[in-house]
C-alpha cells in the first residue's frame, strides 16, 4: 500500500490505479479510502486516486483540529508527490466541502469538480441533526458509528467488515473535529468563483441534502444530476450510474 511521509514526518496512504484523466477521491470524517470500494472499478478508464486523509483509516494524525482547508492543501502536497498538475476531485458528502475547497484555493490545480451528495454549508435541520448525532457517536462509541455506516453502504458482508475494520482505525479526536469544521465551514459566498465545470450527483430520497443544490445556481458551468430510488450513499450503492454521470461529464464538460 503506497505511503508518502509529509513534512510533518507522518506517513499518509493512498491508492493509486489506472491510467488517464486523475481523479482524487474525498471521503467524509473517519470513512477514509474504503467507503469508495466501487470507484476502483473507473481505473479502467481512468486513473483513480484514494486517499485516506490523515487521522482516518491507515494515515497517521498530523493534527487534532484539522480544518476544511488543511485537507484541502494536504491533497495539494500529495498531488505534488505524485507530479500530477491537475485532478478533478470527487467529493462525497462532506468530502465534497475538500473538493469545492480545492478548487476555489488551487483553482489552477483543478480541471472539474464531482460532487456526490455535496452542500458548500450545512442548511437543513435534518442535515444538521446528522452531524449532531455523529459527532455524539464518535465522542461515546466510534465503533458503533463504524458499524452503522458501514451497514447503510454496502450489501457484501465483506465489504462491510472491511470498511468498519478501516473505520476502527481513524482516530476518534480527528473524526470528530473534521465533522465539527465541516458544520461550522460555508463557502456559499464563493461558489460564483468556481470556474471549472461542476457535477452535482444526488439521490432522488435525500431531500434534505439535494435541496443544497440551489446554492450552485450562480456557478458558471454546472451539471446536475438525481438517481432515482436513491439515498445519500450512491458512490456505495448506485456505482454504474454514478460512474455514468462522470463518464459523460468528462466527455462533454472536461475534454471538450
């Protein structure tokens, strides 16, 4: 399992497969890389890239407040070690905070954004009732939480166990204060200086989380797309149509 050590001397991991356009892939707190089990299939066409940010799953902790924009610049140290010039990042859920950060910090690193169930803040009760309640878990039984999210993601029992084995491994103070930043972090008032093409990605029954798309209106290049019969999770459990979705986004938006 490739590893580089940052500057800091702590060793974060990443996959790395395939070949083409790079995408780099952003998990929500205490996920890490595994939550994306279907996405390794897109290196077929692509090269895809999963990191476990640190303080989640095998990356050790730099630090134990870490924000929205520290991740944000930790993927430009690590797109630096790999010698890539541009990705498009793919953000999922709270990822999607690092990726839309990315992009507005590093806007010349960035080629396209994918964002799977994304917000620029948290604006719904039931979204914030979500972070509330993980935050309370994480602080009394991690691997409770582990477990629950593992089951809402995927069908195979292995899978399950392998991304709550993953999840046990995050550290419980970092998990907990990258779900704080992302409920307190807004970047609406900047969404208008994404300049690179957008991809909205959302389930049909997540209601209260694809009412968020209305803050990507004023966004020069946006594409939005709904899954029917689908709820938050769609990289886990929607993977053909979501891959569909990016297919034809980097036909028609990226390399056009």
């Amino acid at each position: 399992m490739p590893y580089y050590t940052n500057q800091q001397g702590k060793q974060l991991f990443y996959e790395d497969k395939g070949n083409g356009e790079a995408f780099v892939f952003l998990h929500p707190p205490g996920m890490g890389r595994k939550v994306f089990k279907m996405q390794h299939d897109l290196a077929e066409k692509y090269r895809v890239i999963f990191p476990d940010l640190s303080g989640n799953g095998d990356s050790e902790t730099v630090t134990k407040q870490p924000d929205v924009a520290f991740y944000a610049d930790e993927i430009i140290e690590l797109m630096d070690r790999l010698k890539l010039d541009q990705v498009i990042p793919v953000g999922y859920s709270c990822g999607g905070m690092i990726a839309q950060e990315l992009a507005l910090r590093h806007a010349n690193r960035v080629k396209g954004v994918v964002l799977a169930g994304g917000f620029p803040k948290v604006n719904t009760g039931m979204l914030h009732f979500e972070f509330s309640a993980g935050m309370r878990w994480v602080e009394q039984s991690p691997e409770t939480l582990a477990k629950l999210l593992s089951q809402s993601h995927f069908r195979s029992i292995d899978y399950k166990r392998e991304l709550c084995e993953h999840m046990a491994k995050s550290d419980p103070e970092v998990w907990h204060a990258y779900y704080h930043e992302c409920l307190q972090h807004d970047c609406t008032e900047r969404l208008p200086q994404l300049k690179v093409p957008l991809l909205l990605a959302y389930g049909a029954k997540e209601f209260w989380i694809n009412h968020h798309s209305m803050f990507y209106r004023d966004c020069p290049d946006v594409t939005f797309g709904l899954i029917e019969r689908a709820y938050h999770q769609i990289p886990a459990t929607h993977a053909p149509q979501f891959h569909e979705m990016i297919d034809r986004f980097v036909r028609t938006k990226v390399e056009k």
